[in-house]
C-alpha cells in the first residue's frame, strides 16, 4: 500500500512538472513572437518614403539661423525687426511630418510673410524715398535674374553691388542650395531622400522657389537684366524654366520698362546660341507682347572679365576684344 501511495504522488507530480513546463514554453513562445511582431512594426514607421533627390541638409535648423542672423548684422538697417527663431519655426511647421509632394503655397505663406521685405527700385525710387535709411545697397540695387548661369551670375553680384539677384535677397540667401522636406514617420523630417522636382510638383523646394521667385519678379522695377547662357544646346532660354514660366509672366509693365538680355557664352565652350537665336527670339516675342522694351548683349563684357580671371589667355579674354550688340 505504502508503495502503490508512492508511485500515485510521483506521477502526479511528473503531470504537475509537465504542466509547469509547457506553461513555461508557451510563455517563452508568446513572448519572442509579441516581439517580433512590435520590431517589426518598429522598423516599418522607422523608414522614410525613398525619392530620388537629395534628402534634407544636415543642420539644416542651424544653417538657417546662422544664415539668418548672419544677413540681419550686415543689414538690418535695411530689413527692420525680423526674427530668426521665427523664421526657421515657420520653415518647419511648412514641411515636417508632411508627404513631400504634397506642399501648397498655404504651406509657406507664413514663411513669405515673416522673411519679405520691400524689393527698391533703381533710381526714381531712390529720388522720390523720404527715408534716408532706405538710400542703402537695395535702393540702388537693379534686379538680374538668371537660368543656367549660377555660379557665373552670383560671382558677379558678388563683386557688383549694383544688382540684386533673389539669392542676395534676405529670402533667398537663407535657402539658397539648401534641401528640406518632410516625412510622415518620425522624425518627421527627410535625411535620406527628397523629391526631385521632376518626381512631383508640389514639392517644398519647387513650391518655395517658385513663391520666391514670383515676390521677386512682382517687385522688380525699372531696367531690368537676366544673365542667361549661351553655351546650352538645348537653347539659352526655356519656357519651362522658373524664369520662363514664373518670372516673366510676374514682371509688372508698369514699373519695369526694359528688359536687358545678357547671353554669356563659356569662354572656350561651344557657342550655341547667340543674341539673334531660336530661343532668344521665342524670348523677345513674350516680352514684345507684355510691352517691354528689349535689348540683348552678346558676352556682356563686365561679366565676361570675371570668366576671364580663371581663362586669362584665351584670345576672348584678350583686351582688345569687341563684344557684338545686337538690340
Ligand atoms: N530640380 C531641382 N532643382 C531645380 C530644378 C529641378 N528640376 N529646376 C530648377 N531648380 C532649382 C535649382 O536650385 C537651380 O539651381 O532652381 C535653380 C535654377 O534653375 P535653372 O534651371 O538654372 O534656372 P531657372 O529655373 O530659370 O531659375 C532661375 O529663378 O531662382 C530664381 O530669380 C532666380 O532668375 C532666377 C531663376
């Protein structure tokens, strides 16, 4: 009796420890799959959307600050009380943790606000300002716009105060080839990745520029220059460009009353297109038809010094050289 009570508690201990072990392992079970489960929803909301642009810059909050507050030293006496945490908060509430090709002009309304500033006419302004603090660069300054010439055009602003292209402007200097865009996983912001223009439309650089550019050409009065270039196969001018298709459609015939067309060709490089070109004279009839008066500079020869600094013994760059006119 006292043997078959032995083996009786034994077995029901063996269940009772088999029990316990399969608990156990159901536990284990339940716990690695739960986890899995959540790692893999982790990296699901981890990985921003992929395009084929440039992601956002890195530092992109303190390159805008530091952009900022470095324009606002050298000229706040021309811009007033603008504010730089503002600004870069108005930047960020635009695009972050927003689809990227979804942007509207609302988007960045509040930025245009906060960062506009009056764009001054040549001299008729200048003669008819009351403020003397306005008789500044900006007063003076006569609005050049551009397309494929880049470098060339802000290496002359650079040295000629005279003009003002929007990327010396206080808008365009703080974004000026700088990438942002937004994601809708965390962190909100695109590092990786950015649209290109030609994936989506309504892309934040496209939208931003093109609000830019549309306040820039608004305000532009009196005679005004585009630098564009020559040595394009494509052609000097395209209709699709941001100046084709946003600038010139913005310049008002009221308050600008020339256009002057510089056509720079690269010293050395193919000369595609001159003055009396295919795309030019396409140029010439849109602005004809807005009454602009036109005139148009084959190697507009300030500007063509400056290519010189780094071709000085090519023969276009010899002193005797003529440019041709050809209005
Ligand atoms: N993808 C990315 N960036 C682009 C694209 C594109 N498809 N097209 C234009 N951009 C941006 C780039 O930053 C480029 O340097 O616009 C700039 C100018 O492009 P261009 O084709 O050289 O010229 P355009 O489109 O005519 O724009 C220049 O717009 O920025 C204003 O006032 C400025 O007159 C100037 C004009």
């Amino acid at each position: 009796m006292p043997s078959q009570r032995g083996s009786a508690r034994r077995r029901q201990r063996g269940v009772l420890l088999a029990g316990i072990a399969i608990l156990l392992l159901a536990l284990v079970l339940a716990a690695v799959l739960a986890s899995a489960l959540t790692r893999g929803k982790k990296e699901e909301s981890l990985e921003p959307l992929r395009w084929q642009g440039r992601g956002t810059t890195r530092n992109l909050r303190e390159i805008v600050l530091g952009r900022c507050y470095g324009y606002l030293a050298e000229r706040r006496a021309e811009l007033g009380d603008k504010d730089c945490l503002k600004i870069w908060e108005s930047l960020k509430d635009a695009f972050i943790h927003k689809n990227p090709c979804n942007a509207t002009t609302e988007d960045y309304q509040p930025l245009m606000k906060l960062a506009s500033h009056p764009i001054p006419c040549n001299k008729e302004n200048f003669l008819t300002s009351l403020s003397i603090i306005y008789c500044t660069l900006y007063l003076i300054s006569q609005s050049l716009f551009w397309s494929k010439t880049n470098d060339l055009v802000h290496l002359y602003t650079k040295s000629s105060r005279r003009f003002l292209t929007l990327e010396d402007t206080f808008l365009g200097y703080m974004f000026d080839g700088i990438s942002w865009c937004g994601d809708p996983s965390a962190p909100g912001i695109n590092y990786e990745s950015c649209p290109k223009w030609s994936e989506c439309e309504g892309n934040p650089g496209s939208v931003f520029w093109k609000m830019a550019s549309k306040m820039f050409a608004e305000a532009a009065c009196g005679v005004v220059q585009v630098m564009l270039n020559g040595s394009i196969e494509t052609g000097a001018f395209r209709s699709s460009s941001i100046f084709g298709s946003v600038e010139i459609l913005n310049l008002n015939p009221d308050k600008v009353s020339e256009v002057q067309i510089w056509l720079m060709h690269d010293i050395g490089g193919p000369q595609s297109e001159s003055c009396s070109g295919y795309s030019i004279k396409k140029l010439k009839n849109i602005l004809e038809e807005r009454n602009f008066k036109i005139t148009c500079e084959d190697n507009y020869r300030p500007v063509q010094l400056l290519q010189c600094v780094h071709n000085p013994d090519h023969p276009d760059c010899s002193l005797c050289t003529n440019s041709t006119e050809a209005p």
